[in-house]
C-alpha cells in the first residue's frame, strides 16, 4: 500500500514537469509479444552426449567451445590477425557462467525461443545475431561478427540446442538476473567506498587489488580470474558497467560459487561493490558513441551513465543512484 502511494507521487511528480524517466510500465508495453508466454520451470541444461556426430553437432560443439574459451578462437592474441574479433581475453563464459547454463548469470536457456525481440538500447526489433554482437562490441570490447560466418552460426547453434523443448516466447525460470531489493536502489546512492571494502574482503583473493585478474600462461589462453578493470576487460558501453545490471549479477553470481539461491553478499553489498569495480577513477575501455545508446529516453535505461535524459537528475545520480524520480515502476508491483 505503502509502495503503491509512492509510486503514485512519483508518477504525478514526473509527469507533473513533464519529464519522462525510464518508465518500467512501457518498456512492458513495448515488449509485448501479443500472446500469453508459456513458463518453464526447473531448465536443465540438455546432456551433452545427446549432440549428434553430425554436421549440426559439429557446430553446437564449436559453439560452446567459443562461448567457454572465446580468447583462444576470437581473442585478440590468436595467431590469424583476420580472426581477432574480440578486443579482450575474456570469455562470454566469463559473465554467462557454465556455458550459459547456470541459472540467473544472464544464462542462455532462453534465448533462442527470445528473439527477434524489442531492444530499448537500439529502440529497434533485434536479432539474436545482433545480440551476440551486442556483447561483441561492448562485453568483449571487440568487433562484430559476420552474422553469416561459421563462428555466429555456431554460437547460435549452441543456444538453440540448449533450448531445446522451450516454447516460442517463454520466460524460462532462471534466465537473465535476479534483482537487489529495489526498494533500497530507489532510496539510496551506491557507496564505492563500503564497495571497496568488500572488494578487499571478498574479491581481491582473485580478482587481484588492481582488478587485473589472473592471466594463464601463453598466447591466447585467457584467463583464470578475469580482469575487471584495466585495458583487458569490458568496456563502458557493457551492462557490467551499468551499476543496477552489474549489482544484479553479483550478487547471484560473485563469489565464485555464489547462487540465487545460496547468495554470499547481501544486496547492499553487492551495490556498493559494484559501484566500486565500475567507478570513474578505473581505467577501462571507452566505448564511442555511448550518447546514441537509448535513443528514445522513455526507456532509457536508468543506470546508463551518458545523458542525454528526459528528467532533471545528474549524471552521477544516473551512475550510482538512488533511482528514485529516474525509475517510474510498473503500477502493478515488480
Ligand atoms: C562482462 C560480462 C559479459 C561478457 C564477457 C559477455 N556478456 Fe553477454 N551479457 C552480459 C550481460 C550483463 C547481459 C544482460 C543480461 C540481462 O540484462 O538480463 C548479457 C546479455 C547477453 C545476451 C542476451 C541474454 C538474454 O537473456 O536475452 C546474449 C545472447 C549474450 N549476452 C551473448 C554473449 C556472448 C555470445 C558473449 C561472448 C561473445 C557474451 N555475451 C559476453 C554480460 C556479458
Ligand atoms: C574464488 C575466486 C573468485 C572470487 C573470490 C570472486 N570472483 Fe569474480 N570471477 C571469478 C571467475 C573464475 C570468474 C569468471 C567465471 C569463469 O571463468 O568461470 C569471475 C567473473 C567475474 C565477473 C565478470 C567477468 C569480468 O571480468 O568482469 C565480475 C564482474 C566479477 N567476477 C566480480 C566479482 C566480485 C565483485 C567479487 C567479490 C564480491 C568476486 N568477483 C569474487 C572468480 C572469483
């Protein structure tokens, strides 16, 4: 009840001054697929024996090959110039854990089944091609992939056999993230310097005091920890470097061995800690252009650090928070 009255004030404060601030309710609106989506609980990744010793088996194992070791076929140390799409030594298994199968690390359980879908970043219909080059240029730090060349077909190859048996359009349980109460995100800013402190406590054992990670021997091989600042790791266009998304993501995710359902940082600490990794006094890889992101700024995403935006709230506001007066909520409860 509570709740439902504030989002009310916020609404009436915003549209009040005629300002527009990301607005959840019509990103819904825009997503809408004009028929009911099918649920699917309890995914299990499909059993790898099953792969065929065909062709398409070929290409569903080349597939997950390049999703877990991404550095050692497109990585910017391989041998073939021609082949260095990537622009750093992670792996997407880097942020898409176990391959892609591991539940709330934005996993691709359901992604074949997902697309062509609304993307508020290109305010466009996209393709799951485009979302693949989508982490390629901003994840990865690197260029696109041809969309018809052997390396994209195989990826998409991979994620349609993972989701195999999964309707057309369905939410699958464990797919994307899961959220850090967004009660506190509204109220209150990220604290980099709490977020330091967890960082030393909690992360530093492996991803290093610098965030530079720990490389593994010899050309093209990645990494054993990977970088999380530095030259060597996801650029300012990703959604790692979107406060709320990279929150999100830890805390189901970091520590290592950490899950949705057996968290090992709390929800403020997963905020403050990623406001620390992401804050503007850590060199990363700039990417161009960030200011077309989102063009229409009704779905702008909140978090995203670049103006322009259609409400009266800095820039640091945007970065760190609190999101209240920028985040209108749906009307019915998230
Ligand atoms: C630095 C972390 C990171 C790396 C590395 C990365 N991604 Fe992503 N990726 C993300 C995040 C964060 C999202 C957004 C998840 C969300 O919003 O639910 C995402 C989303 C996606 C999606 C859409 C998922 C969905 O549920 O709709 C696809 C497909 C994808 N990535 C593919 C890749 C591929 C392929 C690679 C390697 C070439 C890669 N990613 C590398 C972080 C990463
Ligand atoms: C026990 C070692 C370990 C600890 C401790 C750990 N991580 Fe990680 N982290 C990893 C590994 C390994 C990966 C990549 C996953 C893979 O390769 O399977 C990763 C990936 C990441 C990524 C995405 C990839 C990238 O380079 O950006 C982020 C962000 C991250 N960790 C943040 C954290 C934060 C924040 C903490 C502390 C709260 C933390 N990690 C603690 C091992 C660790």
């Amino acid at each position: 009840m509570k709740v439902d009255l504030m989002l009310k004030l916020a609404l009436v404060a915003s549209c009040a001054s005629g300002l527009f601030a990301f607005d959840v309710g019509e990103l819904a609106k825009r997503s809408d697929q004009g028929f009911k989506p099918a649920v699917v609980k309890d995914w299990q990744a499909p059993d790898e024996k099953t792969i065929p010793n065909n062709l398409f088996g070929d290409y569903v194992r080349y597939g997950k090959a390049l999703v877990q070791e991404t550095y050692k076929y497109i990585g910017p140390e391989v041998a073939d110039k021609k082949m260095r799409y990537a622009g750093n030594n992670l792996a997407c298994n880097s942020c898409h854990l176990d391959a892609g199968t591991k539940k709330y690390s934005a996993g691709f359980m359901g992604v074949f089944a997902n697309f062509p879908q609304y993307r508020p970043r290109e305010n466009a219909i996209g393709t799951i091609e485009e979302r693949i080059n989508g982490c390629m240029a901003r994840s990865m730090n690197g260029k696109p992939l041809p969309e018809n060349g052997k390396e994209m077909k195989a990826m998409v190859a991979y994620m349609y056999w993972l989701a195999q048996g999964v309707p057309i359009g369905a939410k699958v349980e464990g797919s994307s993230l899961t959220k850090v109460d967004r009660k506190m995100i509204m109220s209150r800013a990220a604290d980099p310097i709490a977020g330091e402190k967890v960082y030393k406590e909690m992360c530093a054992s492996c991803h290093g005091d610098n965030g530079q990670g720990v490389k593994r021997e010899g050309k093209a091989m990645g990494y054993e920890f990977p970088p999380l600042w530095g030259k060597d790791t996801y650029n300012t266009g990703a959604g790692m470097f979107r406060l709320i998304k990279a929150a999100d993501w830890i805390v189901a995710n970091m520590p290592l061995g950490a899950t949705s359902d057996a968290k090992i940082l709390s929800d403020a600490q997963a905020y403050d800690v990623a406001a620390y990794i992401n804050n503007y006094d850590k060199e990363r890889p700039i990417k161009a252009n960030k200011d077309k992101d989102f063009p229409d700024l009704k779905v702008k995403a909140a978090d995203s650090d670049i103006g322009p935006y259609d409400d009266n709230k800095t820039r640091l506001q945007h970065k760190v928070g609190p999101y209240q007066g920028i985040i209108i909520p749906a009307k019915k409860a998230e």
